[in-house]
C-alpha cells in the first residue's frame, strides 16, 4: 500500500523509535547518524548538537560541532564526554552494546529505524516532540505529504516490473523491506526482487533474466562508475528493459537518508519508472 494521507494514518504505524520516554526537550544532543543529524538541521534544531558521527559528508553548518567518531570508531566515553542529555541512534547502524552501555550511565538513547517512506513520517513526529520542536515537524510533514501525494500515479496507470542493482560483482539489489523498495511502490511499481529476506541480497545474472524486468536502474554513488553495469546489460536483447532501452542510472545519494529531504529522490525515481507510450 502505498503512502497516503488516510484518516488515522499515524495512529496506523508502529513507531520507530523503540522504546524511551518521551522528555522536555533536550539541551545537548549527540547524534550517532548521518540521517539523524539531518532531522536535527530540518528541525531548526543544530543549535543542540554538542557531537556527530562524521561520515565524512557533514553540512559546513556542522562545522564548529565536535565529531565523536565514524562508524568503526565510536567509543561511549567519547560520546559521554560531550554530557548529551538525549543521544540519538540508529538501530540497523550502531552497535546495540554501545547503546545499552551509554543507557546503563543514565543516559537517555533513542532508537530510530525508517525503512519506509510512512516511517519517516513517525520519526519526523516524534524527533519534533523530543526536540520541543513540534509545531515545525507539523510543517515538515504537511509538505512531505503533499509532495508524495503528488507522485502517486494515476489510477490505471500500467504496473513496471524494476530491478534496481546497487552492486555488479557480485551483484546485489534490494529487497522488499528496503526504503528503495516502498520508494517503488509508492510510485506504482514493482520491485522484481521484493520477496528476497533481509535488505541487500545478492542475485545472480539468470535470475534478473528469469525476472525479466521492464526497468533496470542502478543505484549508486558515483553514476558514471555504474554505467558499465547497465553497458553489459545490452548483451541480452531479449531482456525487456534493453529492449525498449529503459536502463538507467540514479545517485544513490538521494535515497539512502531517510528524512523528509528524501521526497527529492522519489521523485525522481518515479520519472524513470513512468511507462512510457
């Protein structure tokens, strides 16, 4: 099902965050993602971070904020260093005993895990409570949906089969539960590989040609360096996506951090996968 602005929709999601009380906003925050520290910015609420993961791509408006490490080298005492009144974490990404460490300190960690594009909706609400910051999560939010709303395709409109190929050798794609994936749907497509366990499976080569996608696009950071993937596509013409030269590249960039900011990529994403006439 595709994101929507039904009644109840957010008494309809499970939350995100974990478990914690929800507290006065919290003077000195420490953020242990590159995502987190994103909804801090949106928020209107950096003036709050005493310490950020660097993961080498900070905001020059981070500048004067200490780093507390990367994501192989975080250590609790640099993050208790910083005295945070709230650490925020992400589950899938930091180490669950460095957490449970800096909670046994009496520090309050809360856990944030979107992996649709309905769980940044709940994770921007509750980052505003958190923050004191409400009124500008309702902000945040009202444009988000209008944006998504605005990319939901016509009623009708053909279903694209997409492989979207984030690695070539091995190869590796995204499965259902992925934010890439809801990002599919949302936009009236399939993801071929939504069945496949976990987040980033690999596949082989005769199953994307077994799948027979009508679109393949190939995520990645650099997109000159992904275009020799979809060049060696062009060996199998009996492939649809070839075909009808649907093979394309997309910047991962605007995709993997899931804050409301990632709308940019949906919708970009969704002028791929449009069936063409």
């Amino acid at each position: 099902m595709r994101f929507g602005l039904s009644t109840g929709f957010f008494a309809s999601l499970l939350a995100c965050v974990l478990s914690f009380p929800i507290q006065a906003a919290s003077q000195r925050i420490v953020s242990l993602a590159p995502f987190l520290t994103d909804m801090v910015l949106l928020l209107d609420a950096g003036d709050q971070l005493v310490g950020v993961l660097d993961d080498g791509q900070l905001k020059p408006e981070l500048a004067q904020v200490p780093r507390i490490g990367a994501y192989q080298t975080l250590s609790a005492e640099s993050i208790v260093a910083q005295r945070p009144d709230l650490v925020l974490a992400w589950t899938s990404g930091n180490p669950p005993e460095l957490l449970q460490r800096l909670r046994s300190w009496g520090i309050q960690v809360a856990e944030f895990d979107p992996q649709s594009l309905a769980d940044i909706a709940t994770a921007t609400e509750t980052m505003g409570g958190l923050l004191d910051k409400p009124d500008r999560a309702t902000q945040i939010l009202s444009a988000y949906q209008q944006q998504l709303l605005a990319l939901e395709p016509p009623v009708g409109q053909a279903v694209q089969r997409v492989f979207i190929q984030l690695w070539d050798n091995p190869m590796y794609t995204v499965a259902g539960g992925q934010l890439v994936s809801d990002a599919l749907q949302h936009c009236g497509a399939q993801n071929v590989f939504a069945e496949l366990p976990g987040l980033a499976p690999q596949v082989g080569r005769e199953g994307v040609l077994a799948a027979n996608p009508d679109v393949i696009i190939a995520l990645a950071d650099q997109t000159v360096s992904a275009q020799p993937w979809l060049d060696d596509w062009r060996r199998f013409p009996e492939l649809k996506a070839v075909a009808t030269n649907r093979l394309y590249t997309l910047a991962s960039d605007q995709l993997v951090r899931p804050t409301p900011e990632v709308v940019q990529g949906v919708a970009a994403l969704c002028a791929l996968v449009t069936p063409q006439h």
